[in-house]
C-alpha cells in the first residue's frame, strides 16, 4: 500500500508566532497612533491654556531703567536689570545675521517652529559623541524660552517650547523673529542683545561689526562664559573658527574670505576703556535708591536721577589714587629687593573723596584702585583708626573750654594706670622725643601725641565726643584718653565731611550725592536742598582753621605746601603705618585721602600720612583747582589775628601768626592785632603754671587706653 500523505497544516497554525507578532505589532502602532494622537490634542488644545499668550509681543515694551545724570545734567548711565539696547534688524549686518543661522539654525527660514531634520540630526550627533553635543532646538525655540519659559531642561517644559514656537512663527513673520532673537539673547558680561555686545566687545555699534567679529559674537550664545574672548580669548577663538567653518559649509561665506577673518586678532576694547568712570559712585548712589524706593523700581520705574557727580573730578580722582598706590607699590617693592625680602604680593588700597563744604554735595568717590577687583566701596563701607586727622576735635574741644591756640601744654612723659590690675599705658610720640612746655599751635602742627592726649585729659573726653558728633561723626567712639590719638575706627566719609565744617564757617552739611529724583512721569519724588546744621560758631571754626593752616605752612603736612593756595589740614597715621591719612581743605573743596590694606598691616616703615597720602590729595587738588582764583579762608568779625611766638617763654624768636577770639589774645603777643579789632589784655587760661604736669595725669587715672 502507498505510504498515506499528511494533510498540509492550514496557514493559521502554520505559524502561530508569526500571527502573535503581527498582532503585538498592530496592537502597538494603535497604541502609538492613539497616543500620539492624544499628546498632539493634550498639546495643542489644553496644554495652550497654561502657557502666556504669545500675542503679549505685540504690546511688549521693555522695563525702563533708571537714568542718572551728572552735576551738569548730563546722562552718565543707566541702572538696568539688563543691560539692552534695541537695534532693527536692518541695521544689523548681514555677516552677523548669517552667523547666527549658520550656528544656531541653518533651516530657519524653511521650518515651522520645530525643525525634525534638525532633531534627528542633533539625535544622530548626540549618539555618535557619547554626550549632548547639539540641541535641535530652532532660534524660534530659543526665543519661546527666552521670552516666556524657564532654563530646565525637563520634557514638559521641551513640549512648551515646541507648543510657543509654532504659535510664534503662525503669529509673525520670520525676520520679526529673528530682530526679536538678535536684541534678546545673551552673550556675556552682562550684554543683552547683539547691540549691547557689539559694544562690550569691541566698543562699536553692531552696524560696523566685521565678519570675524560677528563670527566671534555668533559663537558666544552657546556658553558666553566659556568662550568669554576677555577670559579665555584663545577658547574664543578656536569657537570663531567653529562658526566660520559652519558659515563656509552652508555656503554664506567663501573660503578666502573664511580663511582671512579666522586669521585675525581679535582686537577687543582694551582693558583700560572697560574701566568705566565713577563705579564707585554710581553703586554708592544704586544704593541709596534702593533704600529709598526698593529695586524693582530702581531698575524697572524710569526714574530720573540728578546727582552732585562732577564728572572731571571723578576722572581725575580715580587716576591720581591709582597713580598714588602704584608710586607706594613700587617703593614697596624696591625696599623688599634691597632688603632681600621676599616679593610683596598684596596691593594696597586706598580711597578718595572730594565734597563741596557750602552744600555737602559729594563730587567725587573713589572707594578702591579697580572696582571690578573689589566692590567694597572704602570711602564709605570701611571703618578704620583716623590716628592723629582725629586731634582737631581735642583741640575744637579746648578752644570751646576756654583755651587758645597759644595755650601751653607740657609735652614730657606722663604714664596713667588703666584696667583691672593697673597696667600702665605710656602715650609716645611718632618720633620717640619730648618737647617740653609746646603752645597748642605747636603741638597741632607736629602732631604731638603725648601733647594732644594731655589736652583730651584736661578738656574732657565727653567734650570731645560731643565735638565729633556734632561735626557728622556717627560711628561708635571709646570713651578714653586713647581717643585722642584717633582709636576708634571712621569712615572717610565721616571725617571729611566733619573737616568741611570748619571750611563752611562751623556750619556742617549732611553729605549727599543726590540732588533731586524725578519719576517715569516728571513728578518730583525727592529733592535734597542743602540745608546746614549749626555745629561750631564761625568764630572757633576760623580759629582752628587758621591752626590747620599752620599744619601745612610748618608742620606734618608741608608737603601739601606745593598746592601753591591757603590749604588747611591734618595728617593721620596709625600704629605700624597700617593706615594713612590727609584730609585738608581750602574755602570751597574738601577732600580726604586714606591708603591702607583691607586686612590691618604695614604699609611699610616711615609710610606715613605726609608721605602717602599728601601726594595723591596734592595732585588730585592741583589738577580740579587749576585754573581757579586763588583764596583765602574769610576772616569773621570777632577775630584777631596776632603775631606770637611759636614755643613758650622764648620772647618773639619764632613768631608766628596766631587766631583768636576777640579778647582771648595773649598779652605778650610780638605785634599788633591784624584784623582791626582792638586787643584786649586777657592772662587767658593759658596761665595755669600745673596743666600739663603729673597732677592733671593723675586726674585721669582710671581711663583707657
């Protein structure tokens, strides 16, 4: 019998698995259609709701800074969130333009929004790299998530950035765009916008740029710190060629022309046109307004701000501080080399500031050498031991109780028993040597600490106090005969205003550096009218100024004597040079200058006061004064000026002329009174044989040092 046949297996369990997998197939392309089919009606009908609507653009105006203008009226700048400044798009160059798309978006004029090819291709990248090397994301993107989106990287906010970016390109044209992009990205430095960065860079509008530095810009929204051209300039350079190779790849440039733009330098604003003016002011001002009206309408509310900046002593101020510490630096360095010492590797610092005495009107501050190193403003922020520029309120004290310029103090050892277990303290003078019997005119005019601490001693230190609280000083004061040799830590502000008191006939003015605030509208918001306070009687002021003077004609700060006018000052440095000071004034300026380091140190030996500070406050007053009549401080009725001899008891050896209020003059006096006032005979508290002497040390027995 033939061998029986199978019967043919029929097609449906033929192959079961191949029936399972076309059914998983199906199943899933279901799925997948549903879904996308949900996620597209999720994303274009619900998730709209949730975002802003594009159509804000339409309406958008940018939030307005506020402007600051000078003593002249003129605008100095502007305090902004970000620093922008819009440019149309036809006066942006094509070169730049062109950058643009090439790095950023090739397909830009061709896609929707969303550029698929650019996606794959950025997957296709992103795959062969091992790590993110290219985004996807079109300019349109960019700008959705710059405008309305924040900077995580999550999937709902990728979705949302897709969402906008078709509802922007459905609403606006396609060079719309890309102006809005161009004047809203970032690129660096605080520059918002191609304009803003054309001109941080390299100090042009962005209508001169050339082809290798739009290049150079193009390349800077993709990490604006790190291809930074003024940190990592060889960084910067290697993305320009980057952006270069894309622009000849997509055809935009040509060779030659790529090759030439990639050989150039990049010739950015050099450093010292970055260092703007007046840095330290305008943040003293920023400040102050903030205080006053919060941020958000200090950089939002277009205010208009008046000050009593002068722009030419703001310049000068800020070159002559930094003159005068490259001067100390270099000595400081020559003295470490002859010494065999070891380089001195911190600079030091200092400060400047200039104010009108009539109107307290600060005209110039200079809180550093170089803002954009250290933004502590020391003109204002830094609290540190005057030294002997502090004296002047000892003695405004002793004229008030009665004494004169010609008074006489003992200027000999004197020790006073201080704290708990009665450790002595030996006040000493700079240069290790006593004078004997010193009228006050000497003791003021050479400093002489033992002198000043016996006066403070005699006077009261509450007088004293009361003095420099009157004259503007707000800092904590010690409330002990150290005082007098300036212990207690001020800031410049504090102590050149209290010296523009005596310029201004005793009359203090609170220190301002704004004159009137306007809002967005016109309407007055604040106006500071210069209004005085009574702190010394013009009389005592002339008399301690006439003092000063003597400080610069004969004393610690003849060096100031090269301003060739009637100055009036005091010199001040602390123990182990750590701090110098000179502040002077003539009848219409008073400046301070303080040098130090912002952590206490030497500045080095015999680095006083008259030696670097004087410098700095002669140059700074020589250059803003030029040109200027010279003048002398004006003598009020009630004062004598009488020729008397500078040391006691010596006849009319070294006379000198002397201030006094009417009827205080001594009786000895070598010559005439000069103001047309009669003189009068008056012994004067000057007479007192036992001031000075061990009795009035131990009167003060239990004070501080």
């Amino acid at each position: 019998m033939p061998p029986q046949r199978r019967a043919k297996p029929s097609p449906r369990t033929r192959r079961p698995w191949l029936r399972r997998l076309l059914l998983a197939g199906g199943l899933l392309l279901f799925l997948t259609t549903l879904g996308v089919g949900v996620a597209s009606i999720w994303a274009f009908t619900v998730l709209p709701r949730s975002l802003p609507s594009v159509s804000a653009l339409e309406n958008f105006e940018p939030s307005r800074g506020t402007k600051v203008f000078d003593e002249n009226d003129e605008l100095v700048t502007e305090f902004h969130v970000e620093r922008r400044i819009f440019t149309p798009l036809a006066q942006i160059p094509k070169a730049l333009k062109d950058a643009i798309i090439a790095t950023e978006d090739t397909r830009f004029y061709s896609h929707y929004g969303v550029d698929p090819m650019g996606v794959a291709r950025a997957i296709y990248q992103n795959f062969r790299h091992g790590r993110i090397v290219e985004g996807g994301s079109t300019i349109t993107q960019q700008l959705a998530k710059v405008l309305f989106l924040t900077p995580d990287k999550s999937l709902d906010r990728k979705l949302k950035e897709a969402v906008l970016a078709v509802e922007l390109e459905r609403r606006y044209t396609k060079d719309r765009l890309l102006e809005m992009y161009l004047n809203q990205i970032y690129f660096g430095h605080g520059a918002f916008g191609v304009e803003a960065a054309a001109r941080t860079y390299f100090g042009k509008p962005v209508s001169d740029l050339t082809l290798a530095e739009s290049a150079l810009l193009a390349g800077l929204p993709k990490a604006p710190s790190t291809y930074s051209p003024f940190d990592r300039a060889e960084a910067a350079k290697r993305r320009r060629s980057t952006v270069l190779a894309r622009m000849l790849e997509v055809g935009f440039v040509k060779g030659e022309e790529t090759r030439r733009a990639a050989a150039t330098e990049l010739q950015l604003v050099p450093p010292e046109r970055r260092r703007t003016t007046g840095q330290y002011y305008l943040e003293y001002v920023q400040q102050i307004l903030e205080q006053q009206y919060g941020a958000d309408l200090v950089f939002k509310g277009g205010l208009q701000v008046y000050t009593t900046l002068s722009p030419t002593m703001q310049l000068r101020a800020e070159q002559t501080l930094r003159e005068g510490l490259r001067a100390l630096e270099t000595r400081r360095a020559k003295a470490a080399e002859k010494a065999g010492a070891a380089p001195v590797t911190e600079r030091p610092e200092g400060a400047l500031l200039t104010i009108d005495p009539q109107t307290g009107y600060i005209k110039a501050m200079v809180g550093g050498y170089d803002f954009f190193k250290s933004e502590f403003n020391r003109a204002v922020q830094a609290r540190r031991q005057p030294g002997s520029a502090f004296k002047p309120f000892v003695y405004i004290a002793a004229l008030e109780a009665g004494f004169t310029p010609a008074s006489v103090v003992e200027d000999s050892p004197v020790e006073y028993a201080v704290g708990p277990k009665g450790k002595p303290w030996k006040p000493d003078n700079y240069d290790r040597k006593f004078r004997g019997p010193v009228t006050f005119q000497q003791a003021l005019e050479e400093s002489i600490n033992v002198a000043a601490v016996k006066v403070q001693e005699r006077v009261g230190i509450r007088r004293t106090l009361d003095v420099a609280r009157r004259l503007g000083v707000e800092s904590p004061l010690s409330e002990n005969l150290s005082v007098a040799l300036g212990s207690s830590d001020l800031t410049l502000l504090e102590l050149t205003s209290a010296y523009g008191a005596l310029a201004n006939q005793g009359t203090w003015m609170r220190p301002t550096a704004i004159r009137y605030v306007l809002d967005a509208q016109g309407q007055l918001l604040e106006e500071n009218v210069p209004e005085g306070k009574p702190a010394l009687s013009p009389e005592l002021a002339y008399v301690i100024t006439h003092m000063l003077k003597g400080t610069v004609e004969r004393g610690t700060g003849v060096a100031a004597k090269a301003l060739g006018r009637p100055v009036a000052a005091k010199t001040g440095t602390t123990n182990d040079y750590s701090n110098a000071w000179f502040i002077g004034f003539t009848p219409h300026l008073v400046t301070g200058v303080w040098v130090g380091h912002d952590r206490p140190k030497s500045l080095g030996r015999d680095e006083t006061g008259s030696r670097v500070a004087i410098p700095i406050w002669t140059a700074f007053m020589a250059s803003v004064l030029a040109g200027t009549p010279v003048q002398d401080f004006p003598v009020p009725e009630g004062v004598v000026v009488v020729p008397v001899d500078l040391h006691p008891g010596e006849g009319c050896i070294r006379p000198v002329l002397m201030a006094f209020i009417s009827g205080s003059e001594p009786r000895d006096a070598c010559g005439p009174a000069r103001s047309g006032s009669t003189a009068h005979a008056s012994p004067g508290v000057a007479a007192d044989p036992a001031f000075g002497q061990p009795e009035g040390a131990r009167v003060g027995s239990r004070q501080s040092p």
